[in-house]
C-alpha cells in the first residue's frame, strides 16, 4: 500500500509561489518536494526561465 508523504511548511510555501509564478497545482508541488542533489530546485532560476521565455512545461522538464 503506497503513502503519501505531506509537505512541510517551507515545501508547501514554495508551492505557493510556484502556484503564483503560474504553474499549476501539480506542477508545483512536484517542484517545491524535488530535492535534486540534496537541495530544493531554485525557484529564482525557475522565474528567470519563465520572464525570458520558456513555458512552464519546458521550465519542468528543464530542471526536473
């Protein structure tokens, strides 16, 4: 039987500000739980990707 592990405060904050940035309910808890190499994924490199032009979708597939 498979569980569910729930985000911790500083996991669902940043959640929150990918929600804000535009990503959808998904999206962003995956990328607010994501801890590549022992850290969380940078949400200012996410936004920078985002205001030059990358769509959500590439910016995921692109950090992920």
């Amino acid at each position: 039987m498979a569980t569910m592990r729930v985000p911790s405060t500083g996991e669902q904050e940043r959640a929150q500000a990918l929600l804000e940035m535009g990503f959808d309910a998904t999206q962003a808890l995956l990328l607010a739980t994501t801890q590549p190499a022992g850290s969380h994924v940078d949400l200012e490199r996410l936004r920078t990707m985002l205001e030059g032009g990358c769509d959500h979708e590439l910016a995921l597939r692109i950090v992920l």
